[in-house]
C-alpha cells in the first residue's frame, strides 16, 4: 500500500534526509587511499549516533554494518571490511537512517583519487540519469514514467542497466510501496500523488547489465566484472513537482 504523508510526517523526513545528505557531507574527505571500508562504517555510525540518528541498516534482515559500500564491480549492498581503498578505485556508500522514527536513504559514487575517463563517464552519466528520471515527477504523472527516462538515458549513452535492482517508497519503513524500477514503458505504475515520498535509484554498468549475488547473501556485482555506479536521492512529490529530501552538499 502506497502512504500519503502527513506534514508531520514530511517534516521528520526531511530532518531523517538532511541527515544522511550531513553524514555523505561528511564522510567524503575520508574517501582516500589506504583507508579501510570498516573505518568508513565506523566513522559515520559515530557520526549517525552523535547527531541523534539511528543506522537503519545495521541489523536490517541481518546486515552487520551501518554503511553498505560497494567498491568497483560491486553494484549494491557491499559489506565493510578491512579492504583498503586503492587509487583507481570507485566506491559506493549507500546509507539509510532514522530519525524520530522516519528514515533517509541516499547513495552516492566517489572517486578514489584518479580514476580513468571510463569510470568518470559511468559515474557522470550514472546521476545524470538519476536527474532525468527525476525531471518526470509531479503529480498526475506515473512511476512508470520515471523508470522509462531513466532507461532511455541510460541506454543513449550505452550503459547497462541492472534490472534485479530498484527503488522503492520510504517512510516509517526503509523500503514501502511502489517500486521505482530504471527500466520499462511510460504512462505505467501508480499515479503520483503530493506526499508520496520515493527512492530513486539508477544502478548503471559500464558493461552488460547481469549480475551475481555473492556467497555472503548481501554483496551483488556485475557478472562480466564490468564497474558500477549507483545514485540515490529520496524524493517528496509535492503540490507541483518535486523536493529533493536528501540533496547533495558542498
């Protein structure tokens, strides 16, 4: 069943998804070289905790970690560990938290030092795409019209999309009803309403677009080893468009 928010419920949204948009602020100095992706988990669970928030993840169907990173062929749900970053790699953090019992979700793809002119094509085109889905939310239109934007942007530029994945609604839980797919027909899916709040989140292959899940039931990467990039902003549907409740901070 897809809510509708009440103001109330909007506002502890937006506190929850200015939240996650402080920690990514936050955390993307740390983003270097030699550091490990257990110490970036550990640094924004402090972080998390400090400014009054909860990291939903952690304990999620058994995840053992508040950050899921994904490094290079990783798409999604990449489990922390003592893996030293490497100059080259991209890597993924994709955090959810909760506030007053409301929760944010975003993800975002950061270089790690230089990385080649094929990874900054994936990750530049990989948020344009997010960006072009979002151009089609205001009320009336469909979810479905979201999805098609997103593939027809994503396959312009030749890029693989990974179809097993989605986005989703979000409220007092992290993932509700609808879900956003990155693929498929306009004028489809449910009819978008104001307070309706979403997860849109395009997960992009700089090859073909299948994927494996891994041994420890979390870590999904591409079958050809091909990098991916995925960016995730949650989104309130208001009276005339859209309002971005994770925006991107400098």
């Amino acid at each position: 069943m897809i809510t509708i928010k009440s103001e109330r419920e909007i506002e502890l949204m937006r506190e929850a998804g200015k939240l996650v948009s402080l920690m990514h602020q936050f955390i993307r100095p740390y983003i270097k070289e030699g550091i490990t992706t257990k110490e970036l988990d550990q640094l924004c669970e402090e972080f998390i905790l400090s400014h009054g928030g909860v990291p939903s993840c952690k304990g999620y169907e058994g995840f053992p970690c508040a950050l899921c990173t994904s490094v290079n062929e990783e798409v999604v749900h990449g489990i922390p560990s003592d893996r030293a970053l490497k100059n080259g790699d991209i890597i993924t953090i994709d955090v959810v938290i909760g506030y007053k019992g409301y929760q944010g979700d975003a993800a975002w793809t950061y270089a790690v030092g230089e990385v080649t002119e094929e990874d900054s094509y994936l990750m530049e085109h990989t948020e344009k795409a997010l960006y072009e889905g979002l151009k089609m939310i205001k009320p009336g239109n469909r979810i479905g019209d979201i999805s098609h934007a997103i593939e027809e942007y994503a396959t312009e530029h030749h890029l693989g999309i990974v179809r097993e994945l989605c986005g989703h609604g979000i409220g007092k839980e992290m993932h509700e009803d609808p879900e956003v797919l990155n693929y498929g027909p306009p004028n489809t899916g449910a009819r978008l309403k104001p307070g309706m709040v979403i997860c849109v989140e395009p997960m992009l292959t700089f090859g073909k677009r299948f994927v494996n899940l891994l041994e420890d039931d979390w870590t999904v990467v591409t079958t050809d080893g091909s990098k991916a990039a995925h960016y995730e902003h949650t989104i309130l549907i208001t009276e005339d468009g859209y309002e971005i409740l994770t925006p991107q901070l400098d």
